[in-house]
C-alpha cells in the first residue's frame, strides 16, 4: 500500500518538494560549513520524495546514544538551519498541506506534508528508517526505561 501512495504522492506534487530540499541541500554545500546541513536535507529530500512506510525519528531516540547532533550543537545548528532554510521549507510543506486537505482523498498527503513541515524545523539529529524500526527503537527504549524502575 505504501509503494502506491509514494507513487502517487510523487507523481501529484511531492516532487516539487523534494527538489526544494535538494535545493537547499545545495545551497548548504557551497560553504564548508554548511555540509551537514546538506547532509540532512539530501536524507529528507529521500524521504520527501518517498515518505510512505518510513519515519523521521530522533537519533539518540533509536541508537540511545547522544552525538554531536543531538547535544548542544545540534540545537544551535537547528537554531541556524530554521533561520536560513528551516522556515521557508516548513511553509512550503504547509501552503502544499492546506492545499491537500482541499479534497478527501489528499488528507493522507497532507497529514505526510505536515510532518515534513515539523521536520523542516529541526532536522538536525533526525535520521529516516522504516515505520518498523522506529516502532521497534521506541518499544525497546520503553522496556528500558520501565525496567529501571523495577
């Protein structure tokens, strides 16, 4: 089902906003600098392209482990990406989101767009895997977490 709605999504406009975060992937290459962030948004610009079936999820949420994008620098690049990118993707995702929300069948393409528009925030720190995975990370992090209180 999944390989049916990407395919959809793509052909009627996800499209648009892939090349928009290749885009800025781009732009972020030209300075040294900027590499990770172009990093980032070629990953996103993978799953903007394709979204159905995968997750964005937090890094230190899937390996329990912090690194240097999910500490303090990761929050001051998220801060810098949101300034000079992060906004203008989260309203392109929003403007493509209202516009989906128009008919009944777009509503799952609007729902995918406003969680990349929440991505377009921070996108510093997440990493993309199968909903399977993300569902397995956070069940295993669950037990974890309730095994320290028995």
């Amino acid at each position: 089902m999944s390989a049916i709605g990407n395919l959809i999504w793509f052909l009627f406009g996800g499209v648009f906003m892939g090349l928009a975060w290749c885009f800025f992937g781009l732009l972020a290459f030209i300075s040294i600098i900027g590499i990770p962030w172009g990093r980032a948004c070629f990953v996103i610009a993978g799953f903007s392209f394709f979204p159905f079936g995968k997750e964005a999820i937090a890094r230190d949420e899937l390996t329990l482990n912090e690194d240097i994008g999910t500490g303090s620098l990761g929050f001051i690049g998220n801060v810098l990406w949101f300034i000079f990118a992060g906004f203008w993707l989260a309203l392109g995702h929003v403007m493509s989101a209202v516009a989906c929300f128009v008919t009944i069948i777009g509503i799952p393409f609007a729902i995918q767009h406003l969680k990349l528009a929440v991505i377009s925030i921070a996108p510093i720190g997440q990493t993309i895997v199968d909903k399977e995975v993300a569902a397995a990370a956070r069940r295993a992090n669950a037990e974890a977490e309730a095994n320290k209180w028995r």
